[in-house]
C-alpha cells in the first residue's frame, strides 16, 4: 500500500504500534490516531497523508466507538468506547462551543438518562439519573481529572456545579451512566462525569475566545500552552460579566476563574502532575415564577410578567439589611446570588513498578467559601383572598376598618391590578447560607495486566477524603406585587377615610429571621476497591468490581428560639441561636458490586450486560442542621445491557436498564401563610424504573450527519403510602403506581448537521422534546409536554480564526422544568390553580463568539 507524505509534517509525530487482525484501512486509521494527520485522497492505488487544518478539526468530532475512556474504570490500560461493558456518553469542546455552552447542566442536556433541569440557571441544577428520584447531584458525582470536584455532591445548598466552571482549559467530558460508576467514584449510585482538562503541549498553543450575548453577556476565555525542556506546561481562564436572560435589574453573573498546571511523561513510563485552580464567581439563582394556561391548555404567561425572561428580583431587593439573631444586623445582598471563592490544588503521578505493575496517586485540596442568596417565592395569591385571610383590623389596630396593600417604597400609592397588569401578590423569602468549606482527598492505585486463563486487567485501590463545613443559615419573609422586577407591599391597617393607623409589616417584610441554623462539622470516608477485567477469549471478556466503604461524620448543631424584639407581628418571632449545641456523631458502612460482561462480536459490533449493587451514604448536611436526624444508607439496584454499532454510515449505541430503589425519602415542605413557616413531613416510599437509552450519529454523506440521543422509561413509585389527618381523621393515602417526580417518561434531542466549504463551516440545528411530567407525588401538579429548537454555525475563516453563532429556545417554549416545590412535593396545593408558581426554562437567546487560536 504506497503512502506519500510530506516529511515536514510528520517530524516529531510519534504513533503507537498496532496489532491484531486488521484491513489496510483500519491499521493505518490506528496508526494515525492521536495525531493531526489525515488521508486526503485515495487514487491510483497511492494514498496521500496531510496535516489536517485545526478549525476543521474543531468543528468534525472523531467517531464516538473510537474514543479512548478512562472514566468508569480503573485500569490503565487502553479501552475503546466500543469495547466498554457499560453505557458512556462523550462530549468533546467543539461540541460545547457549536452550542454555546458554558454551564454543567446545559452540557449533561445530551446525555441519555439524564434529565437535567437547567432553568436556574449557570449553576445550582437538579440531575436525576435513570429514574433516581434525588435533587441536585444525589445520584451523580462530578469529577476533575478523575478525582471528584467535591466528595460529596449534593452537600445541601451546595451542589458540586457550584464550584466548576467551563472554559478553555477544558479537553473533554466524559460520563459514564450507571453501570461501573459507584464502584470507581465515590457518591456515584448513578453515575460519574468526568471533566478532563488540557494539558501542555509540545509546541507552543494557544486558544483567545471573546463571546458576547445578547443578554448582556461579556466573556473572555484564553488558554496558552507549551514546553518547559522536558515538562509541559498550561495555563487558562475566563472572566466574564451577563445581566442574564432573565435580568434582574443589576448583573446577575460576574467573575471567573484562573487555572495552570504543569505536567511531564518520563521516559520509563510514569507521569506527574500539579493543577492550581482560583475561582471567584458569582451566580444568579432564578426561583419560580407566576405562569398561567391560555385557552388551549397551554402554559401562557400572566399579564405584567413575562415567563420567558421574566424575574422577581429587582434592585429594590438587591441590598437589605434585616434583623437578625441576638440582635445583630444580617446584610443580604441578592447580587451576591451563590457566590463562590475557590482555591484548589491537585498532584499526582504514574510510576512503573516491578513485575508489570503500575503505580498511582492523586491528591486534591480545596478551601471554599460559598454564599448562597436567593429569593424564594412560596404562594402566589389573589390579593383580594389574600387580604381576607388577615381577618378584622380592627382587633388589632384601634380605629381600623380594613387592610390595604400600599408599596414599601411609596406609603402613598396603593396596590391596584390597573398598574401591575394582574391582581396577584406573592409571598415569598429573602434566604441566605453562608458557607466554610474545607476539604482534601487521595485516591491510591495499583493495577497489572497477566495471563491466567486468558487475560486480566486488574487494579485495587483506596480512596480517603476528608472535609470540614461551617455552615450558617437566616431568611426573612416579605410581600411582593407579581410583577417582572418586583416592589416590596406593606400590609397597612386604614381607617374609614383611609388613613394608614398600623401596619403588619415593616419596610415589605412580614417577618424577619424565619430560619436559623448554626452548625459545624466534618465528615471522614475511606474506601478501598478492586476492579479485574478478565478476557476470557479476544471477544468475551467479564469486568467485576467491589467497593466498601465506611464514613464516620461528627459535628455540633446550635438550637434555636423565637425571640420578641418588639410587639409588630414582624418581629415578634425572631428565630436566633439559644446557645445550646447538639453534638452528633454517626458511623456508616455501604458495599457495592458489579459484574458485566462484553461480547465483541467484531471490531465495530459489540453486546454488553451488567447487574450492580449500588449504595449511597447519608451527607454530612442530614446532620448540619438536624442532629437528631436518623438517615440510612441507600440501596440501588441496577441492571442494563446494550448493543455498539460503528460504520462508515452510522455510529449506534443502544441501552436497556432497570432501576430498583427501596430506599427513597422525601420531606415534603409546604408553605403555611398564617404562620410565615413551614410544615414538614418525612415519608418513605420505593421506585421502579426501566427504560431504553440511546444516542449516536448517522452520517447518509460527507456533508450532512445527524446526531441524536435519547430515553424512553416508565418511572413509577411502589409503595407509596402514608397517614394524615383530615378533619383530626387518619386517613390513608395511596399513590403507589404513580408516576415519579418531574421524570419525563420521553425525552429527545435529534441535532442534523451539515459541513460545508471543505468542512470549514458547520450548521446544526437541535429539536429537543420532553415528555408530560408531575410536580408531586400525588401526579395532580402537571407539568406538559414541550418542546425546543436551537440553533448553531460555526465558520473557520482562517485555520488561525473562527466565529461561531448559537441560537437557544428559537421557538420561545415554556416549558416548566418544576412546579413550586414550597407547595409541598407529596400533594400540591398549587394543584388546579389557574394561576401558579414554577419554574420555566430560559426564553430565546443568542451568542456569538470569536476565536482565534495557533
């Protein structure tokens, strides 16, 4: 087979050794992976290799079968996506660039399993993993460069998004779902995803990137790479400023973060590696907001509020200073929203051993401060109902004859539905959570490769982390007219001419320090793992894996007591710290499992099955607020088998998976107006979900392919029962069968992309669907069907430039992601209302960014 090249573009390229039975084609495909080197043309029996330009490479991704995975496993030995014995999704940086996306939730959209609610913005999302009905990342680890970016990733009010960005220093995303992942990962029940970072690079690169938006968005990213004699350095960030889709009036997002490493490969084998990373970000949290039906049964918007770009906050809440505990003065400034300042480093190397076995360890340590202020809204009412549930103002205010809403901010004009467009109010909380977090975490591993009875990859490993958190809560209650940039309303008691005579209220806020909490404490867990993967022959092989691991978590929880600072209904119930602290200590202990087994049917066919036990501990924040709180140790169960399909026309991989989980509990919150708090109940119940995965790409020609993923399942509780008192009556209620919280039971995105001008410009249109889902166990809060259309172009001017342009919601969709889960999670008492508060996904936006790279 004559090959022609020319030398200078081959210098210094460095290839792998192929064996195995393969065709011309296929060994020299191996023989050129990794590198920028391509075949330009077949002819006359002599094939021509040449430097593929970079913009082109950006913009078409590698075949999926082809990528080599390291997340899911802890070997090191080399595996194909197409070989491995569970479902992976792979998500490169062109991807993420075609789509403008820089948050981890608008990135997880894609991946089959998943359903990701990214409607509260940048960060703070809900991920819930083949039918594991747990908030924020309860089921999902997510990991940096193998090592997870915060041990525990759901640690209340604190989801592990919060402190991960996206940018330029980032190479690849890598998530596994199911299958291997809680065996390998720590809090991974349903799966892991995996950020993989750059690294430097031989010859001296760079990457500068200015996106703007149209919501008033200004970012840069940057990233520069190179060599430092026998080491590669790499250095990158981002800073950007956005009012965001929904504006609140002031910036809802400003920061950005700062990353470098430096990394070596050694001539004998091993590796080594040290990754610094500063974060200070701030992020809006965007709560539910008032949404309606319109004639057709549709979601509309309510007059004087737009659901597609509206939001309650404003400057007016921007800036409060409140009473607060003991006295002192709480500042809650709704700017900060979840404000995070980030210090982290992470180490580690590969070393070779004797006899065949391979050595490494990876340490991280991150120091956190997090601030979390967000506006909660909690019941949207009528204001006429509203005022009459106050009763007789003359009882309380001599002279009264009635109430009036009158703004905070202007005593002298009266609430009227003339001015605001609707005759609703809004109850909602100013909320803050401070929080001091520290942490550090190792992750030891040995692996060998040997024959016996065919051929074993197998690795053990130990796994140690520990952390610290302070944590501090407060919030007060407040008034608002339902408007788009809301204004404060004071509850004020007149008199027949209407005179104001009294009020309820103070400045808008009906009562101050609702919450309290004021807790401190650490968690310790240590596990240890052993993984083989065992071929049996070159197409049958059995991957096993065990875990157990044991936490201990220790801690001290202050008490609290209302306090009377003054006779106004506003603060004459203070929560603040009795000085009394609670000290909990507990122990725990879970075991997993997992055996799959992968048959190769070809190089390009494959079939896999596996059976997991999976397991997730109580977190830390069970106890931070609760010491007297009993968690258990979650139990999952989960079987999956599928078939990988890759050709020159169609990449396919298709996924059936079971999911058993008896162990889900939920507190149901619900608003209660006339006390300004909450009630709680706790309630048990199992789930049962199974469903088909899949995504891939077909390619009908060289200019044109079509990516799409999906799920179809049916997500149902089992038992689910329990007692309340109706009329002081026990009464039994039963929704076992019923359809699991939020879970769409479809859910698609089909992306046709066409490559023009030689592949220098790329089109890509997504239509996605999600299906019919409930608010509440009770499936009586309906959240409809929708669906979305975006759009993406990208076009390399140069091999040094690049524009791209992207397009989210074009069709304007409301679709609700939640319904208001202050209404209560088991029973909606937002069910049947005509007007109600949720949670809409962001209106249409636009990006555009310029790149240019060398």
């Amino acid at each position: 087979m004559p090959i022609a090249v020319d030398g200078q573009n081959v210098a210094h390229l460095h290839s792998h050794a192929v064996q195995g039975k393969l065709t011309p084609e296929q060994a020299l495909d191996d023989v050129l992976k990794g590198t920028d080197i391509v075949v330009k043309l077949r002819t006359d029996g002599v094939w021509l290799l040449q430097r593929a330009l970079r913009p082109t490479t950006a913009i078409i991704a590698p075949r999926e079968g082809e990528t080599i995975i390291v997340t899911g496993r802890a070997s090191s030995r080399k595996q194909r996506k197409i070989d491995a014995s569970y479902a992976i999704t792979t998500i490169s940086q062109a991807d993420l660039r075609v789509r403008g996306t820089s948050s981890v939730s608008e990135a997880l959209k894609n991946t089959p399993g998943f359903w990701v609610e990214a409607s509260g913005g940048e960060v703070g999302a809900n991920i819930r993993a083949r039918g594991i009905p747990v908030d924020g990342y309860g089921s999902v680890q997510l990991e940096e460069d193998g090592l997870p970016i915060q041990s525990d990733p759901a640690l209340g009010y604190l989801n592990a998004d919060d402190s991960f960005r996206i940018d330029e220093t980032l190479n690849q995303i890598q998530v596994v779902r199911g299958g291997p992942s809680s065996i390998v990962a720590q809090n991974a029940p349903g799966g892991v995803v995996n950020f993989l970072s750059r690294r430097g690079t031989e010859k001296l690169s760079g990457i500068a990137k200015q996106t703007f938006g149209d919501d008033g968005l200004y970012r840069t990213d940057a990233w520069l790479g190179g060599p430092a004699g026998p080491w590669r350095w790499s250095l990158g960030g981002f800073f950007r400023v956005e009012n965001g889709v929904r504006d609140p009036g002031f910036r809802a997002n400003s920061g950005g973060q700062i990353r470098g490493n430096v990394s070596r490969d050694f001539s004998h084998g091993g590796s080594a590696f040290l990754d610094y990373k500063h974060m200070d970000d701030r992020t809006a949290q965007f709560s539910d907001i008032p949404v309606t039906y319109d004639k057709s049964g549709n979601i509309a918007s309510i007059p004087g509020f737009n659901a597609n770009s509206g939001n309650y906050a404003s400057k007016a809440l921007e800036n409060a200073y409140l009473p607060g505990p003991g006295g002192a003065i709480k500042h809650l400034d709704l700017q900060n929203g979840i404000h995070i300042n980030l210090n982290q480093v992470t180490a580690g190397f590969k070393h070779d051993l004797a006899d065949g076995w391979h050595l490494s360890d990876t340490v991280r340590f991150r120091a956190m401060r997090a601030t979390w202020t967000v506006l909660s809204p909690s019941a949207v009412t009528n204001a006429d109902t509203r005022l009459a549930g106050l009763g007789n103002a003359g009882s309380m205010f001599g002279g009264a004859t009635g109430w009036q809403f009158r703004y905070a901010d202007d005593p002298r004009q009266q609430f009227s539905s003339a001015a605001t467009g609707n005759n609703y109010v809004t109850d909602a909380s100013l909320r803050a959570v401070w929080v001091n977090e520290h942490e550090v975490m190792n992750d030891f591993k040995l692996d060998k490769s040997f024959s016996f009875l065919g051929h074993h990859d197998v690795a053990i490993g130990a796994f140690v982390s520990y952390f610290t958190e302070d944590f501090t809560r407060y919030s007060a209650n407040m008034l608002l007219d339902t408007t788009s940039h809301a204004q404060l309303l004071n509850i004020d008691a007149v008199d027949a001419s209407g005179n104001v005579v009294g009020s309820t209220t103070q400045n808008g806020y009906t009562r101050y320090g609702t919450e309290f909490a004021n807790g401190t404490g650490n968690d310790t867990d240590v596990a240890g793992y052993a993984t083989d993967e065992w071929a049996i022959t070159k197409k049958l092989r059995v991957d096993t894996g065990v875990r157990y691991e044991a936490q201990r978590t220790s801690g001290l929880v202050e008490g609290s007591h209302g306090v009377a600072f003054g006779s106004a209904p506003y603060l004459s119930n203070v929560l603040s710290g009795n000085g009394v602290y609670t000290p909990f200590r507990a122990t725990f202990g879970g075991f997993g499992g997992t055996i799959g087994v992968n048959y190769q049917l070809r190089r390009n066919l494959g079939f896999f099955a596996r059976f997991t036990r999976a397991y997730r501990l109580p977190s830390l924040a069970s106890y931070i607020t609760n010491p007297v709180a009993v968690p258990i140790t979650q139990k999952i169960f989960m079987y999956e088998g599928g078939v990988k399909y890759q050709s020159r026309y169609a990449d396919l991989f298709l996924t059936g998976f079971n999911t058993d989980y008896p162990s889900y509990g939920i507190n149901n919150l619900v608003y209660n107006i006339k006390t300004g708090s909450y009630d709680q109940q706790a309630i048990t119940a199992t789930t049962h979900t199974y469903g088909l995965e899949f995504e891939g790409t077909l390619r009908p020609s060289q200019y044109m392919d079509i990516v799409f993923s999906g799920t179809a399942q049916n997500a149902r509780f089992g038992k689910m029962r329990y007692l309340v008192l109706t009329n002081g009556a026990p009464n039994l209620l039963d929704y076992t069968g019923n359809r699991l919280l939020r879970i769409p039971p479809v859910m698609f995105r089909v992306t046709p992309r066409l490559h023009l001008l030689d592949g220098r410009l790329l089109l890509q249109a997504d239509v996605e669907h999600y299906g019919l889902r409930y608010a509440d166990v009770a499936n009586t809060q309906r959240l409809p069907a929708y669906t979305v259309v975006n759009f993406g172009a990208t076009y390399a001017v140069t091999p040094y430039l690049t524009f791209n342009l992207s397009g989210e919601n074009l069709n304007n969709s409301l679709g609700l992601t939640e319904g208001n889960p202050r209404s209560g999670e088991v029973l909606s008492s937002q069910a049947g209302q005509n007007v109600f508060l949720a949670r809409p996904i962001l209106g249409r936006n636009f990006r555009l960014s310029i790149m240019g790279q060398f």
